[in-house]
C-alpha cells in the first residue's frame, strides 16, 4: 500500500491532532460533515461528493479516542477521521468512517472546531439520516439552519422544516460549538425507514440540494438509474411470487 507522511501536525488538545498531509490554501471554507448514522446517509453523501468532485484528502485527525481503524482507498490505507478538500471551490469535506463512543463527541469535534476556526469557516452543513417510519417522506429532504436566510432558501428548494425532534452526537457538538463561535450551522436530513441501509434515495436527494445551495455540480443520475433498476428487479420478483400463489389458488378453489 501506499504511504504519505504527514507535514504538520495541530495539536489542538492533550487527546486530539488534526494531522495536514497537504498545505492547505483554503481560506473562508464552506464545510459539509457526514459522520456514521442512520441509513449510512451522512458518510455515503460526504464520499460521493469527495469522490465527484475529485477532492484531495488533505488532512486526518488522529486521537486516542477515535478506535482503531483503517480505510482501503485505491492503493492507500486511510484513517478514518478525515479532511477533503477543493481549493478552487473553498471547499472542505470532513467524512468519518468509524463510529466514535458517544462520551468523546465533545473533545473530539473541539479539537476539528478549533483547527476549523483558525481558517475562518464560513458554514458548516451537515448531512444525516433521520429516523422516520413514515414512508411518505423517502426522497425528501428535512432541514435546519442558524441563519434564518439560509432556512428561507432551503424552504425555496422544497427542503422540509425540522418542527420537531432532536439533534445529537457529532452533531449537536458542532451545533453547540457553532452557536458560541458565530458560524452559520445547517443540517440537511433524509428521512429513513430502513436505518442499517444505505438510504440511497435520501443521498442523492441531500446532494441535488447543496447543489442547488453550495454549487457543487454533482450528477446523481448514474446512482438514480440504478435505483430504477433496483425496483424494476424487484417488482418483476414480487409479480412471480404472485403469479404463483395465484396459481395456487386457482388449483385449491
């Protein structure tokens, strides 16, 4: 596998370093987060956007609360706490990989908040699933912002206003630490049903709105022929199985 060394280490707290592989130019970065969560939702849209947008991974951050894990990207092995990034569009994407014990939310997001600080981040928009049984709602998108002008903006796109629930984990760490430091926080959520799969439909529909929003120029659409192929596939399998009980009954009526 492939190794890079890394050139400068942030040692933001006692327990928390936000490793720079790269020199990073990026000034006044707008931030999309996705951390582990319901329907995978959060991490599989911060990776397809990394990987659409050609983005470089520029930095990790290491800390002893984070557990032990590696990612198999191409020929390298990666942590799993990492740092994207496209200087052309002030753009940073913080992904994570690796589930982190609830207790260390906290000191871990300090130590990302601190470094992110020190760049004067503009926004921070984060991406998640949102348990939901209510089926109505897959392929929408439910949002919340600090800025009132940019709730008003989602609600132009269509995005759905968050009434009720909660915010928690990483998170509500970013939101609390947002708060404090004056930076706008926004929250893109896919109601999800089915919470240990990949809500695809809820990826694709988070990433048509910072589209619309960030500007980022994704195309979902080989992901959206996929998922008609997918159902296509499985209405076909569902109409056999009914072919067969109807034959069933017919035989035994």
């Amino acid at each position: 596998m492939g190794a890079r060394w890394p050139r400068r280490e942030h040692k933001l707290s006692n327990t928390v370093k936000v490793i720079e592989e790269e020199t990073i130019e990026i000034e006044e970065p707008t931030v999309i987060t996705g951390f582990p969560g319901p329907g995978f939702v959060g991490e599989t849209t911060a990776m397809l956007i990394s990987d659409a947008l050609r983005m470089r991974v520029l930095g990790h951050i290491e800390s002893e609360l984070i557990p032990p894990m590696f990612v198999v990207m191409g020929t390298d092995m990666r942590p799993p706490f990492r740092i994207h990034g496209n200087e052309d569009r002030d753009l940073l994407v913080v992904v994570d990989n690796q589930p982190i014990p609830m207790e260390h939310h906290r000191t871990v997001i300090r130590g990302l908040m601190d470094w992110l600080v020190q760049r004067n981040v503009k926004e921070i928009v984060t991406t998640d699933g949102l348990p939901m049984p209510d089926e109505t709602l897959e392929g929408s998108v439910v949002g919340f912002s600090t800025d009132q002008m940019k709730l008003a903006e989602l609600g132009r796109l269509g995005v759905l206003p968050l009434t009720s629930g909660a915010v928690t984990g990483m998170n509500a760490a970013f939101l609390e630490l947002c708060q404090r430091k004056g930076v706008t926080f926004t929250g893109l959520l896919a109601p999800t049903r089915r919470i240990s799969a990949t809500n695809w439909r809820g990826v694709t529909s988070i990433v048509e709105v910072l589209n619309s929003t960030v500007g980022l120029d994704v195309d979902v659409s080989s992901i959206l022929r996929g998922m008609e192929q997918v159902a296509a596939a499985a209405e076909r399998a569902a109409g056999k199985k009914r072919g067969i009980f109807d034959i069933f009954k017919r035989r035994t009526g």
